[in-house]
C-alpha cells in the first residue's frame, strides 16, 4: 500500500537517494536556509503536497550548499526543483517560477504528454563548499560545477 504523504518531506542529501529509490513520482526541491526565493516557496509546496498526496512525493533538501550533493545532481542554483520518475529526472526548474507552474510539470510528472515549457524564476547561485572551501557554481571555478543543462 502506497503511503498517504500529505505534508513536504524535509530531508538531507544523505538520505535523498533512498526516497529516489523508491521509485515513486518524487519532485525534489534543493534550497538552502539563507534563500529568500526558497523559503517564499514553503508554503506553496505544502498546499501541492496536500493536492498530490498519495500521487507525488514533496521532498525538500535544506543542504544543496554540500559539495558532493551540488556536484552529484548539477546544481548552480537554489532552488532547483527536479521531477522525477521511474528512477530518472524528467524536467528540472531554476528559480521559484510560481505554484501554478509548479503545479503544471507535476501533472505532466503523473500522465506524460507534452512536456511544459521551460520555466524558471527568482533564484540565487548555489555557492557550494568542498572540504572547507567555498566555491560558487556559474564562475570560472571549479569547472565540474557549471551547469550542464
């Protein structure tokens, strides 16, 4: 039986991959706490998790800043939503482009058809840190953190 989660998921990037495992339709936001455009997106998600619950998981990762995470999902900026299914990503927003927005890719996340448009919104550069020394994503440095999308 398929867990009824009507509430945002808050979890950390350690943990991410076995929510992703599940395989369950998952749209992960990646923030960090200093992010204005994140936090007016709290709200908002909370009202999608209550209208998806049971279809769509809510899942929100509060340290996008940790090198290996940045690295591993191509972050540059926060927050970066991805939608994702059967184990693969299926659309990706930079920026808080608004609810309804967001609430149009989660539908296309359910039943397919056309993709929506491209959306992107308010965002902030991910400035990521590896071993003690920040680095902010988008610069000349380090180069396997430029976006790749």
């Amino acid at each position: 039986m398929r867990p009824l989660l009507d509430v945002t998921i808050r979890t950390s990037g350690v943990h991410l991959e076995r929510i992703l495992a599940a395989n369950e339709p998952t749209l992960v936001v990646f923030e960090t706490p200093d992010c204005e455009p994140c936090r007016s997106l709290h709200s908002p998600l909370d009202e999608l998790a209550r209208e998806f619950a049971g279809r769509v998981l809510v899942v929100r990762v509060e340290d996008a800043a940790q090198g290996w995470l940045a690295a591993r999902h191509h972050l540059s900026f926060v927050p970066t939503l991805v939608f994702w299914r059967e184990g693969g990503e299926q659309a990706r927003i930079k920026g808080n482009p608004g609810r309804e927005v967001i609430r149009a890719h989660l539908e296309y996340l359910l039943v397919g058809g056309s993709r929506p448009d491209p959306a992107s919104g308010q965002r902030h550069i991910l400035e990521a840190c590896y071993g003690g020394v920040a680095a902010r994503a988008g610069g000349v440095e380090p180069s396997h953190l430029l976006e790749r999308r």
